[in-house]
C-alpha cells in the first residue's frame, strides 16, 4: 500500500466495508404506515459512520449528505440491511457510499432483497479536539470500486461548484 507525508498508510475499500441490520418494528412507522423517512435517514447514517471511522481509525464525523434516494418504502417485519463503504478520500475528508436492502417479512425465502434506498455522505476525520486530521487514502481493490471512487470525485467536483455558485451568487446580491 502507498504511503502519502502526513498521512497514515494507505488501505484498500474492503478494510472499510460494514453491514448493519435490523427489523423494522411499529415504532418506525410513519402516519402512512410505512418507515419513517428519518429512521432510514438515522440508520444510513450510523452505517456510514461505522465505515468511515473504521477507515479513518478513529473519529470521523458527517460533513455534509450529498444524496438520499427512497427506492421502495420499508414496511414493519421488514429486515433492513444496510452495507457502507469508502468510496473516496481526501486530505482529510471521504465520501461513504451505503446500500439498504430489505427482505421483506412476508415474501418467500427464496425472493431477492430489494433495494430501498441509496445514499452519499461525506465525513471528515478530527481529532480529539475536534480538529480536522489526516486519513489514509482508500485504494480501490477492483474494478468497481474503482468505478465507485471515479464516480465520487464527480460527485464531489459538482459539490464544490456549487457551493462556489452559489457563494458568487450571494457576493453579487450584498
């Protein structure tokens, strides 16, 4: 693995990679009678949390949600699994990747999961003081992964243009 100045040595997607999973319970449930959009939004972000600190070896903290797409609704009985892994990192930053899947309670064993949902989150590693620290690079170790982290640096470009737009936007109008 690769080493950076400043950095702790580099480690491959697989070392980040964490499955949660739970039952949906009657708690979750929204007026409409399926899951909460916010306990979605929670667990996805708790999946993400474990990879990227798991990656980064300590503290790392959710910087921004870049994109939460609701496929299909979760349902009670439903048992939700929830996959993340480092797509990207930066100096000190790194996109998360997650994948919920649900195997629905009253389907056949036999039934594929389906997917329910997909997110991007970026998460910065600190330090005890909060403060931003380096974290290892993340190499991706296949094909698709490296997809993953060509397809996060666009994600990330598009956010960074925007943030720049939308400040030259603000400048203009003070």
């Amino acid at each position: 693995m690769t080493e950076h100045i400043g950095r702790p040595p580099s480690r491959p997607t697989g070392y980040s990679r964490v499955t949660l999973s739970r039952i949906m319970t009657a708690v979750d449930v929204n007026l409409y009678g399926t899951v909460h959009g916010g306990i979605i939004m929670k667990f996805i972000d708790d999946v993400a949390g474990a990879a990227a600190a798991r990656h980064s070896g300590g503290t790392a903290v959710t910087a921004s949600i870049d994109e939460i797409v609701f496929e299909e609704p979760l349902r009670v009985g439903d048992l939700v699994h929830a996959f993340a892994q480092v797509n990207w990192t930066g100096r000190t930053s790194m996109e998360v990747g997650v994948r919920l899947v649900a195997e629905r309670w009253d389907e056949v064993p036999e039934s594929e999961p389906v997917v329910v949902a997909t997110a991007y989150l970026v998460f910065v590693a600190v330090d005890a003081e909060g403060k931003p620290r380096p974290l290892p690079a993340v190499v991706p170790d296949s094909p698709e992964n490296e997809g993953r982290r060509r397809e996060a640096e666009i994600r990330r470009e598009h956010r960074l243009a925007r943030r720049e737009a939308i400040q030259r936007h603000r400048n203009r109008e003070q």
